[in-house]
C-alpha cells in the first residue's frame, strides 16, 4: 500500500481523504491540521494527528503527500515535501503568486521530486474525450473556441467568508485557473489575454462578471464568460455531471470547439460536421452524432494517477511547470481586466 498524508481537512481535504481511503492500493497515512474537524477525522481514521507538515516529515516520513491548505501555504508547504524527498500533489492554484509557483517548478525539476497540481478537471473522461475528438482530425483545423463559466453562487457563499467580496476573492482567482488548464490541455498554449470585468450587479470591491478574449500559439482565437451571479446553467459543474452537489443540466455545454469541418460540444460530446469536407457552407446543413462517454470520478482517477507517479509507473500529468502556466495566465487576465489593455502571456 501507498502511504499517503493529508494536510489541511478543509473541504477538498476530506474528499481527497474519501478517495484515498477509497484506493485499492493506497492508505491514509495520516493527517495534518489544527482544525477541530482533524482531531475527529484521525480518530475515525484511526491514523496519527499531526499539528505542522515539519512534524509530519520528521516522525512519520509518508510516501506522498496532499497539500489542500489554504493558497498562501502552498508554497512553503510543497517546497518542503521536495526537501524531504517526498512527492506531493498540491491543490490548484499552485501558489498564491508567480514566483512562489515559480519556485516550486525549479526545485521540483532539479531535485527530481514529482509535484501534481490538483487540476482534477484534467483527469476526467470528458476532457480526454474531447482531445482525441481534436486530435482525430474530426472538426479540421481548429478555429475558435466559445467557453463559458456562469453560475450563480448563493448569498450565504458570501455571508460565511466575508473576504470572498474583496478584492482577490472574486471569479478570476477562484475559479477561472480551471477553465485555464482545460483550455491549454484541449486547445493549446495561451500567448495573449484581454478581459473586461464589472461588479455591477453586486457591486462588491471584487468583479462578478467578466468577459475574456484569447490568442492561441496556433492561431487559435477564443472568448470567454464568466460569472458568478448570472442565473444559467452554463458552468462546468452544472454540465459535466461529475459532482453530485451541483444540479445537472446534460443538454447544455460549457464549451464550443470549432474546426474548419465542424464544431463539438463540451460536455455533451456533441459533433456537428460537413459531411463532404470540399462543399462546405452554410447553406448544406450539418450532420449531427454524439460520442459515447463514460464519466467517472476525476478526483479518484486523479489520487489513482498519484500513487502512479509515486510507484514511478507514471509521470505526472498535469505538473508543476503545467501550474505555472495557469498561475500566470490567470494573473495576466486579471492584469488585463484591471488596465483594459492586451497582456503577452509569454513574457
């Protein structure tokens, strides 16, 4: 068995020690937190209480460790699994800021010590679906991308953590950093961002609404909405299905993939293609299929894909420089929502 420590028993904490549990060949090796709700886990658990990851690596060296404490400890926290030698998988984003994420690529790379990033949106059955879909040449030469990220968080949301109003607690750094990693694994690098943000509706010191404009290395271009008060169910969460928690809308998309032949629809895996490649327009009408799609869990395909990389029967998936990026991207949306002006992402 793969002995796995968790640190931090917030909310994605537990579910990440749900899905260890749940591994055929790994084991919760213990958990760290000076929350109340560790004390009650590790008794349920029956595994060691520990009150700082130091301690933890001092007197009970795991074979791999979970970081799901809140951002601003991201850093320190991965930057000590690597001293030690033991790879970790962090919860997204890798860092609060660009240099921290920086400095956890550059130690990860040169001390040979894997570091994941929780992008667990990258593991899911949908995802890989539609980059083979891309890759088959199915839709041609890919064009344009529409995405969107519109759901409506609750008052409470807001009342439980007053900060979420602020400055920092809004949309593009909360919950934009997953549409970035599903954007680049399924389109491409990111090379260029503008953005427009308002806090019109609620008119919090923090955005609500933002609408993003993209440039791809490929000559891809895309658009992008997001918001967190806009009454649709045009969200990853209310179309994948994959979180139970969400209601689920199945006939709706969260993305729009459009080639040169055709276009697909992401989460619903539908193709609409000419049929004859040489008689495109838009008078001929469409042929329209679906690609049959198994969903499972990403996040227990993920603590799976983790105790691989442990074993070294795997390399990461989504790594610490693939982190980087969507640290980066991110803040150069914010950047650009901020200034109103065009931000190189390559920079």
């Amino acid at each position: 068995m793969t002995r796995i420590a968790v640190v931090g028993v917030g909310t994605i904490g537990a579910r990440h020690i749900e899905e260890i549990v749940a591994c055929p060949n790994a084991s919760l090796a213990a958990v760290v937190d000076v929350a109340p709700a560790a004390a009650k886990c590790a008794r349920e658990r029956r595994v060691p209480l520990y009150d700082s990851l130091e301690t933890l690596l001092r007197n009970d060296r795991p074979d791999g460790v979970v970081i799901a404490t809140p951002n601003a400890l991201h850093a320190p926290q991965a930057l000590a699994c690597i001293a030690a030698g033991v790879p970790a998988l962090v919860e997204k984003p890798l860092a609060d800021t660009l240099a921290g994420a920086a400095a956890i690529c550059e130690a990860s790379e040169q001390a040979n010590v894997p570091v994941l990033v929780g992008h667990h949106r990258l593991h899911s059955p949908i995802v890989q679906t539609a980059c083979d879909i891309i890759a088959s040449g199915a839709l041609g030469r890919l064009v344009g991308v529409i995405g969107s990220a519109v759901f409506c968080k609750p008052d409470a949301y807001f009342d439980e953590a007053p900060w979420r109003r602020m400055p920092g607690g809004g949309p593009i750094l909360i919950n934009l950093i997953h549409e970035v990693a599903s954007l680049r694994r399924m389109i491409g690098e990111i090379i260029g961002v503008q953005a427009f943000a308002s806090n019109a509706t609620r008119g919090f010191p923090v955005e609500d609404t933002v609408s993003i404009s993209l440039r791809f290395a490929n000559g891809v271009l895309g658009t992008f909405l997001l918001s967190d008060t806009g009454a649709a169910a045009k969200s990853w969460e209310q179309t994948a299905q994959e979180n139970k928690a969400y209601a689920a809308s199945p006939d709706e998309d969260c993305y729009t993939i459009i080639g040169t032949r055709g276009s697909l629809g992401v989460p619903t895996m539908r193709i609409r293609h000419y049929e004859d490649a040489t008689a495109r327009s838009w008078f001929r009408p469409f042929a329209t299929r679906t690609v049959p799609l198994e969903r499972k869990d990403p996040l227990a395909l993920q603590i799976a894909h983790f105790v691989a990389v442990i074993r070294g029967e795997a390399k990461p998936l989504v790594t610490a420089r693939d982190g980087l990026l969507n640290v980066r991207i991110v803040e150069a949306i914010a950047e650009a929502a901020k200034t109103g002006g065009a931000v190189d992402t390559t920079a």
